[in-house]
C-alpha cells in the first residue's frame, strides 16, 4: 500500500511555536503515513529552526510568500494527497474553495480560534455567511476545544468537525516542569497577558494589579510576538516601569522553549483576559506547574477547561481580594493537584496521537 502524503502548512514567523509542531509530526510519520512540511512567509534566517526538527531536510519545502503558497496548492490539485493548514490563511481558502468541484487533493484546517471570530450587528451576519460558505469548502476541520467546533457547527459548515489538541513532543514534555525556575527570590510573580497585542489588556491590568497591598509581587509580560502596534508595546513597557519600577519584567526578543519553560515554572499567577480561545498552552503549563490562572468569565477558555474539570477564577477576583498574595491562599493545594491531574489526563499522549492519526486518514 502507498505511503498517504500529508503536507502540513506552517506560517514561518510563528518559530516559537511551530518549529516543535514540525518536529511532533515528524516523529508520528509510520509506514503508510508520511507527513510532510511547507513553511511558507518564509526567510532563509527562519530555516534553521525548522530543518533541525526533521529528520530528513528532504521531506520540508520553504515558500517565500502567499503568491508562491498560492500556485504550489493550485499547481497540485490533482494530486491525490492531503493538505493540512495550521492556523489561518486566506490564500488556502481561496484555492480550497476554487477548486472544491475538481480537485482530488484533501484540504483539511486546523482552527487556531480567531477564525471562529464574529463582528458585531450587520457585519457579523455578513461575516457568518461567509465563514459558513468558505469554510464548507475543506473536507475537514479540527478544533482546539469544544466551544470552537460548536461555533463553526452554528455557522452552518458542513465539514465533518474534529477535536484535536497540540503538545510538545515526548521528549520534551517532562522538561516543562522538570525545569528550575527563572526567578527565584521571595516576590510572586504574575504573568499578564500571552503576548504584545491590545488584546490582552495590559494597561488596565497593570493598573488593578497596582494598588497597596501588592508590593511584594513581580509583573511580568512577554511582548516579544503579536506586535501589533509598537506604540501600545512602548505604552506598556513604560507603564510597568512606572508602577513597579525594577519588579516589573518584559520579554522582548523570542526565548529558547526551555527558558520559556523557566519562566513559566516561576509564574505563580497567569492572567488571559481574551474571551475567544487563546493562550492555551501556556495556560497547560501554567495548571502542570500548579498556579492559579485567572480567565475572561464568559469566554472560551474559562468554559473548555470548565469541561474537563479545572478549575480557575475570573478577571473579578482581583478586585475581590486585598491583594494578590490574598488571592493565591483562597487556592487549596488540593485543587490545584486536581486541576493538574485533569490536564495531564486532557493531554495524555496516546489519545493525543490517536485523535490525529484519525484527523489525518480520514
């Protein structure tokens, strides 16, 4: 029997995620499933991260931009092989749809959550034809977490929705918190925010995590991807600096997975304030390490990890409790070993690996 070409699409400037998904697909190839790789926006600088993740350099192909992603999709339609995007790109879509009626190539998507994403009044109903039209147009999807694939279900999409999830390879999964921690000195440390976007609230949390009471703990914020607008990056930076001089941390250049790891082994309390899905696997890492993670009450997030049994606070209990130490002590031991337990059960790797041999022979 033939191997099942699968090529896995990649967005290159995503190296502090991507390289490692390269690397756990690689290492799920077998006999009669050979995955295969294409990173596209990609520049030579950005090779390296992703050759040293596969074996053979011969199985990944670099694209420079979307008109080269654009004709290698179409100029491979009759190909009997499958394609699977990795997060968002309007140009996949556009020849996935195109060519829908003729093609024997496989398109399947694996949603990243801001494609589930609606604007408000008219222009979300406008919006939601759309998504519904064009995204029908792929013979599969994977979702992240469940309120994703409901919401594409509520769209009308008539692909066949799965649930998948991502890890680290095996190899590394003990070392997120087999790790000594980055800071290590008597302050708590709270994380806001997952990277440098407006999304994630910085300026106001800042402020509330600001008030007396709060003088022992340290703020730290990565804003070293997602920069959206440099002029909110330098609005943020100052405004820590400002409100707590030397205790306040950002990251600004991309770190090493297992400094990242370090990091994250010190954080005692994350924030996420976004209410579509976000974060996820420093939120995985964040509960593995035992912390306290507090979430958007109405959002994405706070509802997936309701379902499988964890537990976290909202945005609300910063302003319910006299200070963040205060906070931290209403968490038992116990529940935090449970919400650990939950995840490290959500994550198990045998259930992870056969949910995407499934997605991808399907």
């Amino acid at each position: 029997m033939p191997d099942t070409l699968i090529y896995h699409l990649f967005v290159a400037r995503r190296v502090h995620h991507n390289p490692r998904k390269v690397r756990y697909f690689d290492g799920l190839s077998r006999p009669g499933l050979d995955n295969r790789f294409v990173v596209y926006h990609a520049v030579p600088e950005q090779h390296g991260e992703y050759l040293s993740n596969v074996g053979d350099p011969q199985r990944i192909h670099f694209l420079k931009n979307r008109w080269q992603l654009f004709w290698y999709l179409l100029t491979r339609i009759w190909r009997r092989e499958t394609y699977v995007l990795h997060g968002f790109a309007d140009v996949f879509f556009g020849v996935s749809w195109i060519t829908r009626p003729i093609r024997r190539a496989q398109y399947k998507w694996i949603c990243w959550g801001p494609g589930v994403s609606l604007g408000r009044g008219w222009s979300g109903h406008v919006q939601r034809w759309i998504k519904r039209w064009i995204y029908s147009s792929v013979d599969r999807i994977g979702c992240l977490m469940e309120e994703d694939r409901q919401r594409l279900e509520s769209f009308g999409v008539r692909a066949p929705l799965d649930l998948v999830k991502y890890d680290p390879p095996e190899d590394m999964t003990a070392a997120r918190v087999n790790c000594d921690p980055y800071f290590d000195d008597h302050l708590t440390t709270v994380m806001v925010g997952i990277h440098a976007a407006p999304v994630n609230r910085h300026l106001e949390l800042f402020d509330r995590l600001s008030r007396s009471g709060n003088e022992s703990i340290r703020v730290i914020a990565f804003l070293n991807y997602s920069i959206t607008d440099p002029d909110y990056v330098s609005r943020v930076k100052a405004r820590g600096r400002e409100l707590f001089g030397d205790r306040f941390v950002s990251f600004d250049e991309l770190l090493d997975i297992r400094l990242y790891w370090r990091v994250l082994k010190s954080v005692d309390l994350l924030i996420v304030p976004q209410t579509g899905q976000a974060g996820l696997g420093a939120i995985n890492c964040a509960l593995l390490n035992e912390a306290v993670v507090l979430l958007a009450e109405d959002g994405f997030n706070r509802k997936w990890l309701e379902r499988l049994g964890v537990h976290t606070g909202t945005l609300t209990d910063l302003d319910q409790y006299p200070s963040v130490d205060a906070l931290l002590q209403q968490w038992s031991s116990t529940v935090r070993h449970e919400s650990k337990r939950q995840i490290e059960k959500f994550l198990d790797p045998e259930v992870m690996r056969q949910e995407w041999i499934h997605f991808l022979t399907a």
